[in-house]
C-alpha cells in the first residue's frame, strides 16, 4: 500500500497527504530545513506552532557532528533534537558532490572526499547512506545520488544517472529503520534524454516516492521549470514527488503547479539570519535605517506572533544591534510565510483554483513592489 494519497487535484497540481510513522504531512508542503538537527533559530514548538509538519535534516552534517553512534546511543534523532514530528533526512549526496573541492575520488562503489569540518578522510557509500539514516530514524530516508553541477558536461551527467541509478538498487536492499520510507532520486540535469532514462530507470526499482534532483543547482529557470512540468507527470501518480531545493514564493507555486508534492529549502532562516524578512511587499531588509522608526508589523495581516507584538522598528534594532532576538523573529516569521503561502496553494487545490491563488499572489507581491519595495522574493 501506498504511504500516499491524493486527495485533490487541479490541473498537474496535487494535494494529499503522505503517511509517516511519526505522523501525516498533508502537501503540498514546505519542509523547513534542519541541517544539524536544528531548525537554525525556532525551537521544535514553534516550527508545530507555525504550521510545520515535516522537518528535514541532514546526513551529511550529522554523521560529522556529532556522530551518529552519539545519535542513536541517545535514543535517535527524533528524540535527539525534541521533535516527534515526520523527519526527512537527506542522503548526503547534495553535500559531497556539492562540496566539489573535497572529492578525492568518485568511483562506481561510492566517494571518498574530506569533511569540510576537520578535513579527514571519509567514504560514502549507498549501503552508508541507508545504514546511517536507519540510525538515525528518520520517517523518510534519501537515497545516495550524483548530483553534478547544472553545466556540467552531457558524460558527467550521463554518469551521474548511471551511478545514480545502480546505487539506487544498492540502497533499496539494505536495510532500514522501523516503517521508514525511502524516495528514489532522479538526475539528468535538463537533459531531456538523460532525465527521462532516470526518471525511468529509479521508478522501475519501486521507491514509496520520487525526487528530481539535480535541479536548482544553477541553471536556467526556464529550463528547470520546463524540465519540471514534463518529467513530474513520469514520476507514478500515487507516490509522493519532491523536488529538491526550492523555496522561493514563486519558485514553490511554480514547482506546486506543475506536479511537486514536497519541497525544501534554507532560504527563510537563511535570510532571517541575514536580517531579512519576506513580505507581501517583497523582501525587507531591517538594516535598512528607513527601518528605523516604522511602527508597522513586519508584514501587515501576518499572524506569526514577530508581527503581533513587534514593530519593523524592534526588530530593525534589534537586527542592527546584532540582537539574537531579532534573528529569531526574522526566521519565526519568514517560515510561517512560506507554511502559509503553502498551505493557501492547498487550498487552492482543493477549491480547483491554483491559477487564480498564484494570480491573486503575484498581483499582492507586485504590488508591493510596484509600491517602492525591495525585489521581489
Ligand atoms: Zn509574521
């Protein structure tokens, strides 16, 4: 039995829920990202409180620091960093192959690079890859995949689906924690040939659900999104599709529309670290002095509780006084805005009215520009 179902659809668009064993993720959905088993800035509470349901955290990071016999000694990741909630986490193969200067060697078994932490040597393999998400415990474990930079040569891509592919099978035998899922990956660049061949090659293996990897590494938006709107429609239609990396507003009703069940992405706590907040009129930047004296919440009609209680003005002081508050506020309401906007697309699903949703959208965060604002986000 499938852990997915749709329950709506509008166009290539779904809603539906995905059954985990910590619980359900009704999607589309936002997964805030929690690369060291933190959500840099909210405590577990307020991720719930905010309205997310899954968290994702990272192979990579944990196995470095602070190990994952540490992990599992203290009762699992779950319980390790106090949230109970669906955890995904990924494989680690965004982090090797991304991380390019530290790659030793890439062969058919695996990579042998260097930790970015301490510089020593480690090996990744896909029986490491499923081994060490067991450990940890997640609800939804990635499978160990190449991921090449977008302009990468058609050969290195044309590799990458190969040994994507054969560690795909790898990984499905090892294996795996208690009711834990596993999602294939697809490479390919946008290739058409070469993603259609993954697409088609992991799907045959028998995932409980799918990713497109390797898009939103760089290259044209145009050409992601196209690759996007016909591959998504490969992937089995009762199995869940995440694309991997995307958390812009437009960015996620783009992909939502096209198909993509899930996503992931570090850019509202990233931005909120960096002062900025997204907005109905776009990003603001709370540095900025004009800041200064603006009673105003951080955006009107937002109900995270930054805007119920705080100005632009606390915030914008408290971020240019380096204030660790003012980061948490920032990061508190720029992932409530993307949960919100997220779970308005839902809705719109299932009310079959995605295309006026993302037009009433676009108009709002026009506007909003259009009104002397910062770019649109
Ligand atoms: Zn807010």
């Amino acid at each position: 039995m499938s852990a997915f179902r749709v329950s709506a659809t509008d166009g290539a668009a779904r809603a539906g829920v995905l059954a985990t064993a910590h619980g359900e993720v009704p999607t589309p959905a936002f997964m805030p990202v929690g690369t060291k088993a933190t959500i840099k800035g909210l405590h577990p509470e307020r991720v719930r409180e905010l309205g997310g349901s899954v968290v994702l955290a990272n192979t990579y990071h944990l196995f470095f620091r602070p190990g994952i016999a540490t992990i599992e000694e203290l009762g699992g990741l779950h319980r390790f960093m106090g949230w109970d909630g669906p955890i995904l986490t990924d494989s680690g193969g965004f982090q090797v192959f991304s991380l390019r200067h530290t790659i030793v060697r890439a062969d058919g078994e695996g990579v042998t690079f260097r930790s970015v932490y301490d510089g020593a040597m480690a090996r990744f393999t896909p029986e490491l890859a499923a081994d060490v998400q067991r450990r940890l415990g997640s609800d939804v474990a990635m499978c160990f995949d190449v991921c090449p930079a977008a302009d990468a040569p058609r050969e290195v891509h044309e590799l990458a689906v190969q040994r994507t592919t054969a560690w795909a099978a790898r990984q499905l035998a090892a294996p795996r924690a208690p009711g834990q899922l596993l999602f294939g990956i697809a490479q390919g660049g946008t290739d058409p040939g070469l993603r259609r061949r993954s697409v088609e090659e992991v799907v045959a293996l028998g995932f409980d659900g799918h990713a497109l990897g390797g898009l939103s590494v760089g290259e044209d938006r145009e050409a992601m999104l196209d690759t996007v709107e016909w591959a998504a429609p490969l992937l089995p239609a009762g199995r869940a599709r995440y694309f991997m990396g995307i958390g812009d507003p437009l960015g996620i009703l783009d992909v939502v529309e096209r198909g993509i069940d899930m996503f992931d992405c570090v850019l509202p706590t990233r931005l909120g670290r960096t002062g900025t907040a997204l907005t109905w009129e776009g990003r603001l930047n709370l540095k900025n002095a004009r800041f200064g004296r603006d009673g105003r919440p951080l955006d009107e009609g937002c109900p995270c509780a930054a805007c119920e209680r705080f100005s632009r003005a606390y915030v914008s002081h408290l971020v240019r006084q380096q204030e660790l508050l003012g980061l948490i506020l920032l990061s508190e309401h720029n992932v409530r805005f993307l949960l919100d906007l997220t779970a308005g697309a839902r809705a719109a699903i299932e009310r079959r009215e995605l295309g006026s949703y993302r037009r009433a959208v676009l108009d709002r965060l026009g506007s909003g520009v259009a009104a002397g604002q910062e770019a649109l986000g």
